[in-house]
C-alpha cells in the first residue's frame, strides 16, 4: 500500500521512465510526432545505501547457526545473494 494514498517518489520515476520509453517506441514508429515525457530528471531515483554486513558480523552469524547452514549463510554474507539465489536451498527448514 502506498504511504499516504499516494505512491513514493522512487515509484513515481519508474513509472515515469516506462512511459518516455514508450513513448519513445510511438515516436520511432511514427505514431506520435514527439514524446511528451520531457520532465528534466524525471526518471532519476534517489536511493539510500542499504546496510550491510562487516566481515566479522558474518562469521559470527555463521558460529550461530546450525553447522549444516553454515556455508550458506557464508555464501549469502559475502556474495550478496538472497536466499532463493543460493543454489539447492532445500524447500523446507
């Protein structure tokens, strides 16, 4: 749900940049004369830096888990993959 009925800026540019390129697409096949989206940094996100794990914070949660999920929660920790990424995650805990 959007905060306050409306959606957030970083939504609103990726809609903004969907429609300039599709009304780039009218143009290229002549069905409209020029693109209207002409909003000067119109399409451009602000997005902060998510956090991320120390390599101490790793290995600690590493000694935290079961031995068997180990390698996972390395493998995760230092090469950014999510949980569905990382290769034959069993389907159930």
């Amino acid at each position: 749900m959007f905060a306050a009925g409306r959606p957030g800026a970083n939504t609103i540019a990726k809609c903004y940049r969907l429609l300039h390129v599709i009304f780039e697409t009218a143009v290229t096949d002549e069905l409209v004369h020029r693109n209207p989206c002409r909003i000067k940094g119109g399409g451009i996100e602000v997005v902060e830096e998510r956090p991320t794990a120390s390599i101490r914070e790793v290995f600690a949660l590493a000694e935290r888990v079961r031995p068997n999920r180990r390698g996972l929660v390395l493998l995760s920790g230092f090469s950014g993959l999510r949980l569905a990424e990382l290769p034959a995650w069993p389907s159930r805990p």
